[in-house]
C-alpha cells in the first residue's frame, strides 16, 4: 500500500508579528500555525488553514463558516491532542 502525501506542510511557531494564528500558502501548499494555541483553538485554526489550500478561491467567511462546522463535530467527538513529552 502507497503512503498518502499530506495536503500541506504544517509548522508551528510564534505568529504575533503577523498578528494572526494561522496563515496558509496555497501556492506552496503550507501552513503556519501559532505555537501557543492549544485545545479546540488549535483545532480550529489548524483546519481553517486547511480549508484555504483545498480552496483557495473561497471567501473568508465562507472558510470561517465551514471551519467551524468541521472542529465543532471533531471536538464534540472527543478529538483531543495530547503531546507527550
């Protein structure tokens, strides 16, 4: 069976000079997540970041909107990420 190649490249770093949580790259397929989110936040912005290299010619409301809805049925399904150190 052939591995699956993720959609985009996620890293995590501080992201308060950009003054956002997360910022996404469609061109080069990345994301940049802020490392000092955690829990449903995380979740959320992880996948609204998602949502904007699958499709990049969406409004932004239309990415809050569906973001939303996908971390909502995630977390209410008990997704939790749990770093073990």
């Amino acid at each position: 069976m052939s591995k699956v190649k993720p959609i985009a490249k996620v890293t995590h770093l501080k992201l308060g000079k950009h003054k956002a949580w997360g910022l996404a790259d469609a061109g080069n397929k990345t994301v940049e997540i802020d490392e000092r989110l955690t829990g449903y936040r995380h979740l959320l912005i992880l996948i609204h970041e998602h949502i904007h290299i699958i499709h990049p010619d969406w409004s932004e409301s239309k990415v809050i909107k569906y973001a939303r809805k996908y971390a909502r049925f995630i977390w209410d399904n008990n997704y939790r990420w749990v770093e073990i150190k």
